[in-house]
C-alpha cells in the first residue's frame, strides 16, 4: 500500500471517511459513536456534515434492520453533543466537528443548513 503524504504540522492525522461512514452504518457501535462517526465520514472542509431529511436516519438503522425514528435520531444526536463529540450546533440535517479535531484540506465550504457561504467578490 502506498503512503500519501500530507502538509499538517503538530498531533495531526489523516483518516480514510469512507471508513467512518462504514463505522457509522455498522450496528455493533453506540449510538453517540455512529452518530460522530457520520460527522466524521460525510464532513467536508469546515467540519460539517450535512444529510438530506431522513438520510441520517437510514445510516443509523439497528442490527434488525429498523430504521429510527426522528425523535430517536434527535436523542442520538443530543446525547452526542453531551458527550462532546459533535458541536453544540449539531442536529440531525447536519453534524458539525470540533474545529480543533478536525480539518480536511479538500472539498466543499457551505452548509445550507447552517446558512455559511463564502462570501463573493466584488469584480468590476
């Protein structure tokens, strides 16, 4: 396998998100965990991920199959936030990492959820 190597300096890592959203889908792991483990696989650039309605809802389904409900999903996610895993502006349309824990050199810098856009230069 070859290594890539990347321009971070200090404690940083890099992780695979692919493997996080395995992780997320996989019943065997807490909820709390699963829940930051889709922040982590789906988060872009600054930290937040974001899911159509209802599609967190079918990462987390259970070992039988049984897809969540809304006000479970809304529980996971709260539970997570109190654990410290995900922001405190975190809900169920979008998970928002820790800036601290986490940076992505590539990809997209918007949230419509949480209404950030770069913002546009003016170009005469």
């Amino acid at each position: 396998m070859r290594r890539t190597s990347f321009q971070f300096e200090g404690d940083f890592a890099a992780v695979l998100q692919e493997e996080y959203k395995q992780r997320a889908r996989d019943p065997r792991y807490e909820y709390r965990h699963r829940v930051e483990y889709a922040a982590m696989g789906w988060a872009n650039r600054i930290g937040h991920a974001e899911f159509p309605p209802g599609e967190l809802n079918k990462i987390l389904v259970d070992k039988h199959g049984v897809v969540p409900s809304k006000d479970a999903v809304n529980n996971h996610v709260r539970r997570t936030k109190e654990w410290g895993l995900i922001e405190s502006e975190s809900n169920r349309r979008c998970l928002v990492l820790p800036e601290y824990r986490f940076q992505k050199g590539i990809g997209d810098v918007t949230c419509d959820e949480h209404g950030i856009r770069p913002a546009k230069r003016f170009r005469p």
